[in-house]
C-alpha cells in the first residue's frame, strides 16, 4: 500500500522558518517525481515545488529563494525547507508523488505564519 507522510508543520511567526518532511512508502521512490503543493482556505491547490528522481527541481515564483525542495532517496524521503516565512504562505501543505501513471497525495500538514 503507498503511502505519503507529512510532517514538520505547525505555528511560526513572519521571518521565521520550518522545515516539512514527507515519508513515502510501497512505491519505488526512486523512479518517482516529487513535489510539494499547498491549498490556503478558500483558493486551488497550487504548486510550490518539484524534484526528479535525479535532484532536478522546479520552485514556483512565488517561493523562488525562500523555499528549498530536496530528496533522499535512501531514506526515502522528501523534504521542504521554508525560511523567511511570510502570512501568505499560511496553507496547508501536500506531498506528491508520481509513479509512472499513478499520482499519490499525502494528508497534509499545516503551515500557519503569523504577523
């Protein structure tokens, strides 16, 4: 059964960091492509950010030189580093994963900024 942790959210004040880890487990997470989505109240779910299984990532503007995406693959492992956290990024935050065709979502985990 696959299955995508998250965790590392919580309360933090503007300026401030944290940093997400998502656990991935009953999938080859080596062949898979990775990445973070967020949904704040009432808006779509958008992406932060990606990571192929080769290290190669993708950062959405709006996070571009604050957040880091990075992966182990031996730990099966991928993790979000956010720092100089801004209300704007209160949301709740998800782990992707694909797997050849499958698509595979975490349950989330919450991110609230405080000013």
């Amino acid at each position: 059964q696959v299955q995508l942790v998250e965790s590392g959210g919580g309360l933090v004040q503007a300026g401030g960091s944290l940093r997400l880890s998502c656990a991935a487990s009953g999938m080859p997470f080596g062949l898979s492509l990775n990445g973070w989505y967020r949904q704040a109240p009432g808006k779509q779910r958008e992406l932060v950010a990606t990571i192929t299984r080769g290290g190669g990532t993708n950062v959405a503007d709006a996070v571009k030189g604050r957040f880091t995406i990075s992966r182990d693959n031996a730990r099966n492992a991928v993790y979000l580093q956010m720092n100089s956290l801004k209300p704007e990024d209160t949301a709740v935050y998800y782990c992707n994963a694909n797997v050849f065709t499958a698509i595979y979502w975490g349950q989330g985990t919450q991110v609230t900024v405080s000013s």
